[in-house]
C-alpha cells in the first residue's frame, strides 16, 4: 500500500504579482515547487508524487522540480484548486491507499508535518488536516455601503459593519497537507464534481468535500513554517524563514 502526495502548483499567483506562475517563484534561490517536492519526499512517508501544472508548463514544471528523490509525475491543472486536485487524483491506482494533497504555495511545510498528516491517517482517521490556533479576534462583516469620496479626489472606500465577534478558541486556520483515504477522496470530488469549474462554488480544500459528504474530518496541530505564500509579503517571510534554518 502507498502513499501518494498530489502537490498543487496549476495556479497563476495573481495576488504575488509576478510574471511567472508562481509555483516558479524562488525562495531562497530554489523554486517554489522544489522545496515543496523536497520537503513532501524528505518525509519518508511519501512514495510517489504528482504535480498539477498550468496548462502547457508541464515540461518547465519537470524542469523546475529537478532530480526528486521519489517518482514524480506531472499532469496539467484546471480552472481552479479543486479542479487541479481532481486531475491529479485521476492519477491515483488501486494500490495507492493514502492521499495526501498540498500546495507548492506552502512551501516550507516541514517534513515532521507531512509525517504527523500520514501517520494520522495511517491510525485510522479517514480525513486529517493540520491546523493552528487563530491568534487575531475575527469578527463577521456585512457591506454597509461606502465612505464619501475624499476632498482631495481620493475615491469612495467601502465600509463593512460589524454583525459579530467570534469565539475565536473554537477556530483554527487550516494549512497543507491534508490526508485522505484514498476511496473517501475520490468520492468526495465525484460528488463535489459540480463545484469545480467556478472559484466562486469551488470547495477552497479538500477536506470541504468530505464534510459534505457528512464524513468526519480529524485535526492534527499544524506548524507555523508551512505558511502559505499569497501576498509579496508572505514571500519576505518564507524567505526569513529559510535563511534561519
Ligand atoms: N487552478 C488552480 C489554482 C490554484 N492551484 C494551486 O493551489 C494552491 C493554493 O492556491 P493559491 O495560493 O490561491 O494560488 P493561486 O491561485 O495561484 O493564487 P492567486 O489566487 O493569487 O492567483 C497553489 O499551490 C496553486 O498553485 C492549482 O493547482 N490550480
Ligand atoms: C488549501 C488551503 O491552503 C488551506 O488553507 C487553502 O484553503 C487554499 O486556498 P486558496 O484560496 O486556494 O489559496
């Protein structure tokens, strides 16, 4: 029985403004998608991986990933997350029994993570995503129209009112890898396969389409290095973050 990990990387990386997909994007001089792939291989939980790519960049993703300590395949993506994950689950044989998925644009999710994820699910738990602590007080927001335009010319900014405070002790911010029952995953996605085409419907993770499914989903505590890059910011981080390891 194997374990294999799907590592998505199909997407453009619009919100880090860049010319290039940003599963390309070096931290730390290395591509996204190699330290991503290394740290899913470094595990020693993993034996195969597949990558999701942006339609027509698989040989550059080949290229990107370079020499992998675990065989690595390439399929392309689609429209949105869950699309690509789909895709890459199409890979998936009948001797694979764990699947684990997870983002290039988590980049230095740490090998003890991808462990912990594996051996969770290896224990009996069908669905097992790691998560952390949410630290800022979250309130719930609906639109209350905008603020008047600036003497100086300076356009409307939109206003939200405050519906809520919530009770943060019982929220957790969701990282990558999540792990599946290879059989649960694949169900999950058959019955979520409506969803797919369109950001707007599309589950945001994996572990959305189980809950639908009404099947429990299980949390191991997740690490703060497995930060996902969205913003130039983030970046600046990940890269602090390497330089101190
Ligand atoms: N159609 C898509 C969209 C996203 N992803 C992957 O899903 C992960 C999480 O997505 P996100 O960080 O939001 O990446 P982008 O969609 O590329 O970012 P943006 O929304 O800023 O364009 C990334 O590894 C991304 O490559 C994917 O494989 N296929
Ligand atoms: C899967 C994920 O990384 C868990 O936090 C996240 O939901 C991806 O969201 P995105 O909006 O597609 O970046």
């Amino acid at each position: 029985m194997t374990t294999l990990a799907i590592l998505t990387a199909a997407g453009s990386g619009t919100r880090l403004g860049r010319e290039i997909p940003k599963a390309f994007v070096d931290v730390g001089g290395v591509p996204m998608i190699a330290l991503a792939a290394r740290g899913l291989a470094a595990s020693g939980v993993v034996d195969a991986v597949v990558i999701t790519a942006p339609p027509g960049r698989s040989a550059d993703m080949v290229a990107a990933v370079g020499p992998l300590s675990v065989p690595c395949d390439v399929v392309e993506g689609g429209a949105t997350r869950q699309a690509s994950v789909a895709a890459g689950l199409g890979r998936a044989d009948a001797a694979t029994d764990v699947v684990l998925v997870h983002d290039a644009a988590r980049p230095l999710a740490p090998p003890a993570l991808v462990e912990r994820v594996v051996t969770a699910v290896r224990s009996g738990r069908s669905a097992v995503v790691p998560g952390l602590p949410v630290t800022d007080t979250i309130k719930r927001v609906v639109p209350d129209g905008g603020s008047p335009a600036a003497p100086g010319g300076e356009s409307a900014q939109p206003v939200e009112r405050v519906v809520d405070t919530l009770d943060r002790t019982a929220l957790r911010a969701v990282q990558t890898p999540q792990g599946f029952d290879r059989e649960l995953l694949q169900r999950a996605h058959a019955e979520g396969a409506a969803r797919a085409a369109a950001e707007h419907l599309a589950a945001t993770d994996d572990a959305g389409l189980v809950e639908a499914l009404g099947v429990p989903v299980h949390m191991v505590r997740g690490d703060a290095a497995a930060l996902k890059i969205t913003t130039a910011h983030d970046l600046a981080v990940a890269e602090l973050l390497l330089e101190g390891r």
